[in-house]
C-alpha cells in the first residue's frame, strides 16, 4: 500500500516476530512508508503470507529468537544483503498457559523466559554492533503493561515482560553517545492471533482492566511503534511508552 508519508526511505527494518500479530502490522507500515523490511519469525508459513501481502519490499527469515547461533546468524546474513539495519522491533513472543504461581509448570516458564527475555536479548545483542557501524538505530522492544503491573495466572509472562522493561532501560543508557535510541512498549490486550494461547476467562480479566473496555488495535500499535522507530523520535532512550486505553497508572 503506498502511503504519502516516507518516513522509512532507504531504512532498513527487522522485525522479529513479525509475521503476525503486531510485528506484521509495524512492517506493513514500515513498508508502506518506503522502508524495506526482514521479517524473522519461526513460523515458516506466516513468513510467506505475510511476504505475499507485503510484496518485494519484504524478506524473511525463519529462525527461532531463543537460540543464540540462529540469531547471531540472521544478524550477519541481513547486514550482509542490506549492508545494514536501522530499525530493530522487537516483537517475536509466547503467553505460556495461564495457572498459578504453585502450579505453573516449569518447562513452560523457562520457555516463555527463552522467548520472550533471552531471545529479546539475543536479537539486541547482535543487531547493536552492526547498527553501531552507522552511529544510527532505533531498537522498539514489545513488553507489556503485564510487566508493569502484573497479571494474575500469567506470572512466567509478566516477568518475562517486567525483564524487558530493565533490560531496555540499561541498554537505551548504554548507547545515548551512538545515534541508538532503545524503547519499550507496554500495550495491554490487543487482538491478534496470540490470544487464542490464553484461557477465557484471563482475556476477560484483561479485557475488563481496560477503562476504554476494548482491546487496541494492531494500526494503533503500528502507529505509535513506527514513530518511536522513526527518525522523529530522536530525544527518548530507555523509555517505556503506555499503549493500553487507559489501565496504566504509571
Ligand atoms: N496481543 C496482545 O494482547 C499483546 C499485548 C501486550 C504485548 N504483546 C506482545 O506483542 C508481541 C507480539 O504479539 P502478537 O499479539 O502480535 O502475537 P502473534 O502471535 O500474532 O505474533 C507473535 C509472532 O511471534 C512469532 N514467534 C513466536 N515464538 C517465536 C520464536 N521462538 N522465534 C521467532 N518468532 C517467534 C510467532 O510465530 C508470531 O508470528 C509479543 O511479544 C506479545 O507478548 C501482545
């Protein structure tokens, strides 16, 4: 889809996660503005719908974020074919089941940490050296309002979230002297494919937080994610930024 606004002209965006969902959407939008997009995701199929619908501007890559080698390996082989990466959101992430703290079980929570926090990291990791080649990046890494404040019968994905928001906030200090800003957001329920690893009865827990009483949108996740990854959003590093209709109180 063309779009008036250029904000992505000759940038290149990696989008983890981002054959669905959120990610899917920040691509869109990053396409739509002139930007090319690599999209890395360990769902093989999406990766192509999601191409078919994005057209040449978009690449894939199907690579599981919780395994190091995989991702250091998709860092090099992007800055190899694009010559580098400007944009990096952060966006790939699993729920794990919905039960208490006493009954969680403990593969599941080192899985949603793997993902969701080590994985998170992996990507930073190995994306900042190549962006430190340009002095120029901005990093949008997904957490949740979950991090901030916790959900019940969810506690293996808010701290997944809630070390997100740290590791943000030290990396984004890290890099203020090498043109890289480092955010997060914190969205609460937004309606994407990955509510259907949830129980009901928890969507219906997040979903009456909301004071709007509606669940956000993915063009208004694309919205804010591609400002705070634009060149525009050049004076906030290390910041988390509310997306949740009203339920964060900090
Ligand atoms: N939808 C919400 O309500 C909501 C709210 C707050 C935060 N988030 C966060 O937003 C992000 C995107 O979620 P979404 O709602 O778009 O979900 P989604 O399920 O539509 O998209 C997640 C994508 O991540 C990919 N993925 C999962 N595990 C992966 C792995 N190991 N390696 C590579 N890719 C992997 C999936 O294949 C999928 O394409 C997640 O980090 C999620 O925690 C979502």
């Amino acid at each position: 889809m063309a779009n008036s606004i250029r904000r992505y002209e000759g940038r290149h965006a990696v989008i983890t996660g981002g054959a669905s969902g959120i990610g899917f959407a920040a691509a869109a939008r990053i396409a739509s503005e002139g930007g090319t997009v690599s999209l890395w995701d360990v769902d093989a199929g999406k990766i192509g719908e999601a191409k078919a619908a994005l057209g040449a501007s978009a690449h894939g890559f199907t690579l599981d974020v919780s395994d190091p080698d995989q991702v250091e390996q998709a860092a090099a082989e992007t800055a190899k074919v694009f010559g580098k990466i400007d944009v990096l959101i952060c966006s790939a992430g699993i729920t794990g089941p919905n039960a208490k703290v006493a009954d969680y079980p403990i593969d599941a929570w080192k899985r949603v940490l793997d993902i969701n926090l080590n994985g998170l990291f992996y990507c930073n990791r190995f994306v900042v050296p190549i962006m430190q080649k340009n002095n120029y990046g901005r990093i949008v890494n997904v957490a949740s309002i979950a991090g901030k404040e916790g959900n019940p019968n969810a506690s293996a994905y808010s701290a997944s979230k809630a070390a997100v928001i740290g590791l943000t906030k030290s990396l984004g200090k890290e890099l203020v002297h090498d043109g890289i800003t480092v955010n997060a957001i914190t969205p609460a329920t937004v309606e994407t494919p990955i509510l259907k690893q949830m129980q009901q009865f928890h969507i219906d827990y997040m979903l009456s937080k909301i004071p709007m009483q509606r669940f956000g949108k993915i063009e208004e996740l694309a919205s804010l994610i591609t400002w705070i990854a634009s060149e525009e959003c050049s004076f906030t590093t290390g910041a988390v930024f509310d997306i949740s209709g009203g339920r964060a109180t900090y």
